[in-house]
C-alpha cells in the first residue's frame, strides 16, 4: 500500500474502499484497517471528519516545511559524517551513488528511490546522527512520496547524481563545510522542483 501511494498507483484525494482493498490484495479487513492505520500515522492516509480514509493530499505549505527539515537534518548529518565516517562507510556510500545513477539511466524510480533512501541511512549513521535519523525515518514515507514527484522531472536524472557525486565528493575530502553546502543545495533543488510539480498539477 505504502508502494502504491508513493508510485502514485493511488492519487492524492481517492478514497480507499475497504472492501475493494480487501479484494485487491487478498487480505482480511481486520489487516486493511491496520495498515491504513499505520500509513495514517505515517502521513500517507487522511480520514477526514465524516469521511472514510482517502489518500492524503500533498500540500505546498507542508512540502515547504518538509524540506526545511530535511535541509536542517541532513546538512548536519553531512558534515559529521565528513568528520567521522570510516572507509567502509565512505565505500558504501559510493556503491549507493553509482547504483542511484545507474537506475537514473534505466528509468528504475524504485530503484532510485532504495539507493537513495541506503545512501542517507549510512551517511546519518557514519556520523553518529542516529537521533536526526530517526527524525528523517518518521517522515521518510512523506519524503519519499515527494522524491517520487521529482525523480520524474525531465532534468532530474543528470542534476540529482551530479549533486550526489558533489555531496559524497566532500565527504571524502573531509570537508565538513562543503558537505553541509552540497547536501542543503542538494535538497533546496529538490524542493524547487517539488514545489514547481505540485503548483502546475495544483493550478
């Protein structure tokens, strides 16, 4: 369900049938109820008063604040890990780079959207940010729903690796400045394109 949400397979505002959801997937309503719950809590359903669950509408105002928190959370992240992370953690980060490249190429947004998702966790975890990781972590459904949106944008698969290259670049130089600049610059573009994506479909 969280899948199908974030690929867009259910668009923001569709009502979600229980019954209907029980046939799709095979499973008891008991189950249905559960995970809408949990996707509820997660920012990726809404109930409103009166209503049945429906799929939550991505507002340009929440958008805004998503990204400011994720601007703050991983540039911080980005420079203690410049400061602290091993090798190891440095080689893992650059096999998440390359594969999130390589699934830019293929047209793989799943793909993307795993490596990327990889790529902070170790990053957040190479810098003993496990408290700001776990921030990220809880809306990291709401982060992915809008990674979703720009992956898809037409430039977004040269601009993004080149920004993640940049990023991972001063992380190896041990540049803690720099990485905080290129991770907060990474997201400010993301955020434009996002942001862009929801007025045009939003009118």
């Amino acid at each position: 369900m969280r899948d199908a949400i974030i690929g867009q397979y259910f668009q923001p505002g569709q009502r979600l049938v229980e019954r209907t959801l029980c046939e799709e997937l095979g499973v008891s309503r008991t189950i249905v109820r559960e995970v809408l719950r949990h996707l509820e809590t997660e920012g990726l359903v809404e109930t409103p008063q009166g209503q049945g669950p429906m799929v939550a509408t991505i507002d340009r105002e929440t958008t805004r604040q998503i990204y400011e928190v994720r601007a703050l959370l991983e540039g911080h992240a980005a420079a203690a890990c410049a400061r602290d992370a091993d090798e190891q953690a440095i080689a893992r980060m650059t096999a998440a780079v390359m594969l999130i490249e390589a699934a830019f190429a293929q047209g793989d947004h799943a793909g993307v959207l795993a490596e990327t998702t990889r790529f902070y966790e170790v990053m957040f975890s190479a810098g003993k940010e496990a408290v700001a990781w776990g921030i990220v972590q809880s809306l990291n459904a709401r982060i992915n729903r809008l990674r979703a949106i720009t992956i898809t944008s037409r430039e977004r698969g040269t601009s993004a690796p080149a920004e993640m290259h940049k990023l991972l670049d001063a992380i190896k130089q041990r540049d803690a400045l720099a990485a905080q600049q290129a991770a907060e610059a990474h997201v400010r573009q993301a955020a434009e394109i996002a942001l862009q994506a929801l007025a045009q479909e939003q009118g």
